[in-house]
C-alpha cells in the first residue's frame, strides 16, 4: 500500500511537555464579564437575602421578648406571693414556651 507521505505515530518521547506557565494559563479562567442588567440582578439578590435576614432576625427578637417578659414577671412578683399569682405567672410561661415551640416547628 502507497502512504499518503504523513505517518499518524509518534515515537515515544518526542511529544513536548507544556512548562509550567503555560499549564497555569489553561487554567486560569478569563472574568467573567459583567453587564447592566447581570450586576443588578445580583444586586437584587442581595437585597432580597437581607430582606429574608431581616425577618428572621424578627422572628428571633419576638421570641426574646417573649421569654423576657416571663422572667421579668417572675422577677417582679413581690417578697410573699399568693398561690394564684404564682399559678398564673407559671400559665403564662407554659403558654409562651408553647408558643415559641409551635412556631418553631412550621
């Protein structure tokens, strides 16, 4: 069979090795380039993450504000309390911890 001229194989050890640069350059991604209309969208996703924050950061002070008012109860109540204040500030605790774990189970 006649050869077209050009060989498909290659001896070993003739291939180059790339240098060290030239690997890190095939690496290295080119930025990404940024329009108007990408940069307020991530602007706009930005906003909307603090917004989500924001709400549960809320959510976090109602509960504080809640169990703070049952402590605040409990500390006010005077040096000889009467068994129904001490029933309804023990209610009132019951009630906001079964508050806080309703909600928190959603």
């Amino acid at each position: 069979m006649a050869s077209s001229g050009t060989s498909r194989l290659q001896a070993v050890g003739e291939r180059e090795t790339p240098t060290l640069e030239e690997m890190h350059a095939d690496m290295v991604a080119a930025p990404p380039t940024v329009g108007p209309g990408m940069a307020l969208g991530m602007v706009l996703l930005g906003i909307k993450t603090l917004s989500q924050r924001a709400l549960v950061m809320l959510g976090s002070l109602a509960n504080l504000a809640l169990c703070t008012s049952v402590w605040w109860l409990f500390v006010e109540m005077p040096d000889n309390p009467s068994w129904p204040k001490i029933a309804a500030n023990a209610g009132y605790g019951i009630f906001v911890l079964t508050a806080i774990f309703l909600t928190r189970r959603r």
